[in-house]
C-alpha cells in the first residue's frame, strides 16, 4: 500500500508538473504584455505549485485512508473486485487528486503573478 502511494503521489506530482507548466505558458502568452510581467507570472505560479506540494501530501494519506476503510472494501466487493485492485485504484486517485491540486494552484499562482506584475 505504501508503495502505490509513493507511486501515486511521484506520478501525479510528474503529471502535474508538464500539465501546470503548458497551462501557465499559454496563460502568459495570452495574458502578459511584456517579458517581464511572463517571467513573473511563471515564478509566482512556480512557488504556489511547490507550496501546493506539502497539503496534497496530506490529502494523499487522507486517500489512502478512505481506500482502506470498510466501506471502500465493501463497494469494491460489491462491484466484484478483489481486494488486489485497491493499490491501483489508490495510485489512480492520488495521481488524479495530486494534478487538480498542483495545477489549479499553480494557475491561481500564474494569475496573482499578473496581478503583482502589473504596470
């Protein structure tokens, strides 16, 4: 179980990095008027990504706690799974959960950078 945690987060955490990192490229793109204010809106949505890194963490064992539980064995048992599918349900959940995360707050970061950068 840990292992797919540690599976779940380092994919998720992967994923979101190459997603936030588009995302907030064509959001300077569009949005910045000069350099300066895209290379500020890049940082700023850098250290929103990073900082989002430590609470995803914790959502991380919060998911791994709900997969766990009684209730999720018995939906799996009743939906005719075994209980060898729940490691890669949980990596699922955690790389899915770990990328709206990350990328929402690193674009939230890419807009309060425009904010800041403002001329």
């Amino acid at each position: 179980m840990i292992f797919a945690i540690i599976i779940g987060f380092f994919t998720g955490a992967f994923i979101a990095y190459h997603l936030s990192r588009r995302l907030v490229a064509n959001l300077s793109q569009r949005m910045a008027r000069d350099d300066h204010q895209r290379r500020y809106m890049r940082s700023v949505a850098v250290i929103f990504g990073a900082v989002s890194l430590a609470p995803s963490i914790f959502f991380t064992v919060m998911a791994a706690a709900v997969v766990n539980s009684d209730r999720a064995a018995a939906t799996f048992e009743r939906l005719g799974l075994t209980g060898a599918i729940t490691p890669a349900m949980l990596s699922v959940a955690l790389m899915v959960v770990i990328t709206i995360i990350v990328s929402a707050t690193a674009v939230a970061g890419a807009l309060f950078g425009y904010l800041a950068a403002r001329k």
